[in-house]
C-alpha cells in the first residue's frame, strides 16, 4: 500500500509516526509502560516493512527489519528511564527520528545491493555498525536496571546479542543466510553473553557495564567481520583488542572495589 508515495517519502513518513508514538510516551500511564514498548517495537517493524516494501523477500523481511525493531525498543525501553520533562524528551524524540530515517536508508541500500552493486554500500554498512553499538549500549543498560540474578543477565544480553550480530554477520555477502552465518553468530553472541554473565559480579555502574559490554560487541563483530571476509591480519587484531583494553582499564580504574 503506497498511498501515492515513493520510497523516500514514506520512509520519512514512517520516521515521523514513530518519533511522534515515542513523544506521546509523556501521555502514556505507567502501567501501560512495557505494553506501549512493545507496541511500538511492533509499529516499526511493520512500518520499516512497509516503508522498504519493494524488492523485499522473506528474508529481507527478518534479517533487514531487526535492527530497526529494536532500535526502536532499545530507545523506547531507555526513553522511559529520562527525567520526565518535554525538556528532555523532545530532543531525544527529535534524534531518534533522524536516526531511524538514517537506518532505513542504510537498510534500503542493503536491499539493493543484495541485487546489484550500489556505491553506497560501505557508508550504509558504517551506519548499521555504530546504530547496531548504539542498539546494544541501551538495551544492556536497561537489561542491567532489572538487577536480575546473573545466569539471566547472561542469557538476556546472549539473547539481544545474537540477533543484533547475526544481521551484521549476513549483511557482508548479503545472500542466503548459510550454516555458516548462523554458527559465526551463534559464537560471537555466546562470547558477549558470557562477559554479560561475568560483569554482574563486578562493581561498577550499570552505564559503565554497558560500555564495555558494548565494547565487546564491537571487537568480536569487528574481528568477526574481518576474517568471514578473509581480511583478518595480527595488525587488524590488535587494533581492536587495543580499544577493548582501553575501556577495560577505563572500568578497572572507575570501580569502587571498597563498595
């Protein structure tokens, strides 16, 4: 259903409706808080589908649409966790927004590029990386604010991780999603899972055991990456091991180890 609109234009559209359902949180009872979470999650999922309708397969229509659902969960689940005030909400309402009509044009890119080679492959594939490390800091932040017994804390952020990594594992060849691509995911989900499990007997605050588990993500997927296209050099590795260990010191050196 085009409703006389090109692609473009009802990618804003669908942009605008979401920023607008996240704004009119201000109005929403906190009772109906996880239901208008979820509706809203499900909102972008079928408003990114029908947005990037055209040259959409089944496929396309599970791998292309999980980073617009729960980017849309990550900042809707953190949204409620801001100060209550249009002061503050209006501009994150306002980013988020431009945000997401950055994903979906990324997202629509993949979907061409799965068919013919497009030149703006590689600036979409840097979108999708840093909105994918955005995705993962505000849902292991809300996944941490649970305070849940740490065998969950590892199962929900292995549980977040997978499909997040998954869909930028299948992005590089973007073609049928393989055993391959399965398993590499699998792993890497599994790692950042076990460093969730680890982190929730360490002492620091919630925000900082985000970022490194953010930071996780981003050198297994970095790594990952790099070798499922046969690029992985010792000078590759290092480079994103040294950014882990980076943030690692930074955590070790801000924990109150004296409680």
């Amino acid at each position: 259903m085009n409703l006389g609109l090109n692609k473009r234009e009802k990618i804003i559209t669908a942009s605008v409706i979401l920023s607008l359902g996240l704004l009119s949180t201000q109005l929403v009872p906190l009772y109906l808080t996880y239901r208008f979470i979820i509706g809203l999650s499900i909102a972008a999922y079928l408003l990114s589908l029908w947005a990037l309708w055209e040259g959409i397969n089944k496929l396309k229509a599970v791998i292309l649409m999980i980073l617009p659902t729960l980017f849309s969960l990550a900042v809707a689940s953190f949204y409620f966790l801001l100060p209550i005030g249009w002061w503050t909400r209006i501009p994150v309402a306002f980013i988020f927004g431009l945000a997401f009509y950055t994903l979906l044009l990324s997202q629509n890119v993949f979907s061409v590029a799965s068919i013919r080679t497009i030149p703006l492959h590689r600036v979409a594939s840097t979108t999708v990386f840093i909105l994918t490390l955005l995705t993962a800091y505000l849902l292991f932040n809300v996944v941490y604010s649970f305070n849940l017994l740490f065998i969950w804390n590892g199962v929900a952020v292995f549980l977040l991780a997978l499909p997040l990594v998954l869909q930028v594992i299948w992005s590089i060849e973007m073609e049928d999603l393989s055993s391959l691509v399965v398993v590499y995911s699998l792993v890497l989900a599994l790692i950042l899972g076990e460093l969730g499990l680890v982190l929730s007997f360490w002492p620091i605050s919630k925000a900082m055991i985000s970022l490194v588990l953010s930071t996780g993500l981003y050198v297994v997927l970095g790594v990952g990456t790099h070798h499922h296209r046969e690029r992985l050099s010792r000078g590759v590795v290092w480079e994103y091991l040294g950014w882990g260990a980076a943030i690692f010191l930074i955590a070790a050196f801000t924990t109150s180890w004296t409680g």
